[in-house]
C-alpha cells in the first residue's frame, strides 16, 4: 500500500481501512486525493482522503527507493490544472529534479496554462510526486485520479515536457480563455450529474430549483471510446480524434451528427463528459464564445463518476489511453457495484458493443490495433474475426506486405518500430 514521506509536523493523523491501516506516526499535507486499497474480499478499489496537516517542505527520496513494489502496487495517476504558470522551462525543471530517481513512466506536459499529467508507478513514487507538488498552492486543490495499473507501468517511459497545448485540438487552445473559470462549463458533482441523468432519460425536469426540460447529453470524447463504454442515452461522437471535434461550430447545413446544430443557446443545459474532464474544460470555452449559456461539465470525468457513483447510468467499461486500454467500472471502486448492479440489469450494458467486422457481439471491451503496419487502425472485434482476419480489421489488410503477428488474447502491440523491418510469415 503507498505511504508518504514527510519530516516536519504539526497533526498526526491515523486512520483504518477495513484490514489496512496508514503507517503511524503519520503526518499528512491538506489535501484530497484517491489511492488504491487491495485487500482479500476486494481486488482493487480506489477511495478518497482527505489529510491534514503538514507544514514541511522536506522530501527524502532515498528512503522513498528503499522500498521495493510488488507488481500489483503499481497505480496509475491523472491531474490537470489551468493556471498561469510564468516561466514554463523552469517549472519542468523543477518536476524533472524531483523526479530524478523515482519509478515514474508517463506523459507529464506543462506550459503557459497549466499542467496536464498522467502517468504509472509504484504508489510511494505515485504519491510522493502529488504530495510534492501540492506544496504549490497552485496545484494545492487539484483533484487527483487513481486506478490499477496491472503488469507494472501502463506507460513507456517518461515525458515531462513543454507542449504548446495540454490536450490536442484543431487549431491549438493557447487563445482560448481557459485561465478564467467563468469561460468553462460549471463543474457538476457526480452525485448531482447522476440526478440530471436521470432527467434527461426521462425527459423530466432535472430538479426542483432548475424546471427547464431541453437537455442535451454530450460525450466530448471519440467514437472509438464510446464503443466500449458510455453513458446511457448518450450519442456516438462521429470523431476519431478530439482535435476535429465540432460540435456547435460545424456548417449550418449537411452535419446531421451535430447534436448542438439547432438548439436554443439561452434555454438547452448541455451536460458534457469526458475521460477526466480536461476536455470537456478545454471545448466548452469554444461553446460559450459562440454563445452557449448553460454549459455544465462531469467534475472529475467519467472516471471520478464511477469512484463515487458505481456504473449508474454507466453502459460498459472505460477507455483508456495507455497500455491497458480499457478498465471496467469495479477498478475504480467495487463497494458501489453492490447498488448498481441491481439498476444497470436493465441496460444490458454488454449487447452495445459489436464487432467491427461481423457485427456481432463482442465479450471483450477492448480494442486492438490492426496487424497491418500501415493501418494500426484500432477496432473492437470478436475472436473469430481475430483468428480468420489474422489480427487484421479487413481482408484488403491481410495481404498488405508488412504485418504484425496475431497477439493471444487481448494484448497490445509493442511500439511501431520493433516490428518495422520484421518479415511476415505467410
């Protein structure tokens, strides 16, 4: 389980998990953050703390490497902030002294707005990371996401570096407004955004204090995410990639997709959701500038929704990018599957997925890349389209001269270039 390292004290906090307890003497930073908790009834769940209170700024991480993870320690984090950050090259320098030394593989970019991070690592490591730079009372409120990693890293290596836009979109987000939180959609909790969803599937006021009835249900995410997991009576993206995302600036004619073509600005509540919510922030400065009044987001994600809500409302399982590619909901907390297994029945939350090929229903959510080099195109599929294509998303793939061999199971493909000058075996 991840522990802390912090010298200088002024509270000491101790606290029991069922059969888990925090090391004591324990000193703690105020903050809120999930970690995971394995114990024998549960495999793995996530759960929120909320710690105080430590004045120290003092970090030893030798002693944090002393301590070897198993293999199942290993979390994966997610964490943004929009702020202003004066001196970018001098901020990432500080983060790469920090973590020198330290387990850490993932993509940590920071720039002029802010900082957008998601990476694996033993929990010490993990934690130590977020607890350092809580320190900052720029970062000292960030809401942080944990989920297992299984088999060690979900990453690579790691990337700590400028990137002129935290999350990518046709035309680049350094003009947009998103330094001022009066531009971004209002963040909703989970609790409440499982009310509103319910009004929306209803087609019913949302609640005593707001009786509009025009709802639209937005999932700011790809086509490919939401063919293994959305929200219920929410629409498939027609994007394979955020940064084309359009809704509510496409042509005023022939984008029958467009769910924002023709609505009422004033009087629509567009709920919008995404993995984490840094898209769902980034896009809904977009809407408002051209007019939408009433734009509210999932606070956390879909991926905070399911920490605290379970499945509710939850159709499958949710994607992710890195090597895992997809969790269920129980990875970010099975105590809230008891209650939601008894609503989710009617939904039959795993006949949505079809095989890219046949069609047919697939048992696993998860995609794979095609085994064509040249394709890589990334689909769900059953298990005979998987032995009869050869790993393949089409016939035409099968005879392309460079190809992958088919992967057992649902494993993932190794980096382009291990395969680039490999000969395929007829």
């Amino acid at each position: 389980m991840g522990g802390w390292s912090v010298h200088s004290v002024s509270t000491p906090l101790s606290l029991s998990l069922g059969s888990h307890s925090l090391p004591k003497p324990a000193y703690y930073c105020c903050f809120n953050y999930g970690f995971p908790v394995k114990s024998r009834k549960a495999p793995f769940c996530a759960i929120s703390i909320r710690c105080c209170a430590s004045a120290s700024k003092s970090y030893n991480v030798n002693k944090i490497l002393q301590a070897e993870p198993e293999i199942d320690d290993f979390v994966v984090v997610n964490f943004y902030r929009f702020v202003f950050i004066k001196d970018p090259q001098h901020e990432i320098a500080k983060h790469l002294t920090f973590l020198k030394g330290l387990d850490i593989h993932g993509r940590i970019y920071i720039n002029e707005q802010g900082i957008n991070a998601q990476y694996s690592g033993p929990s010490k490591h993990s934690f130590a990371y977020v607890e350092w730079l809580k320190e900052d009372d720029r970062f000292s409120d960030i809401l942080v996401q944990t989920s297992p990693a299984f088999n060690r890293h979900a990453f690579p290596k790691l990337k700590l570096r400028y990137k002129p836009s935290l999350v990518q979109l046709e035309g680049g987000i350094s003009h947009l407004p998103l330094l001022d939180p009066s531009m971004r959609a209002a963040a909703i909790a989970p609790s409440e955004w499982r009310k509103r969803l319910e009004a929306v599937n209803n087609n019913d006021a949302a609640s005593n204090t707001n009786p509009r009835t025009n709802y639209i249900l937005l999932d700011v995410r790809n086509g490919y995410e939401w063919d293994i997991g959305h929200f219920h009576g929410a629409q498939r993206p027609d994007v394979d990639c955020f940064r084309s995302t359009s809704f509510g600036i496409s042509p005023t004619e022939g984008v029958a997709s467009d769910q924002l073509l023709q609505v009422d600005k004033e009087k629509t509540d567009i709920l919008m959701y995404c993995t984490g919510g840094i898209r769902c922030d980034v896009y809904s400065t977009i809407l408002r500038q051209q007019g939408f009044q009433n734009l509210y987001t999932l606070e956390g994600g879909v991926s905070h929704y399911l920490k605290t809500e379970g499945p509710v409302k939850w159709i499958g399982n949710l994607f992710t990018f890195d090597s895992r590619l997809s969790l269920p909901p129980s990875a970010y907390n099975n105590e809230t599957m008891i209650e939601a297994s008894m609503t989710q029945q009617a939904f039959d939350s795993d006949k949505f997925a079809k095989c890219y090929v046949c069609n047919s229903q697939v048992s696993e959510l998860r995609h794979r890349n095609c085994a064509n080099l040249d394709c890589n195109f990334l689909f769900l599929c059953c298990e005979n389209c998987v032995m009869d294509l050869r790993g393949c998303c089409c016939y035409n793939c099968m005879t392309a001269p460079r190809r992958r061999p088919v992967l057992p199971g649902f494993q993932r493909y190794k980096m382009w270039h291990v395969y680039r000058d490999q000969k395929v075996e007829a």
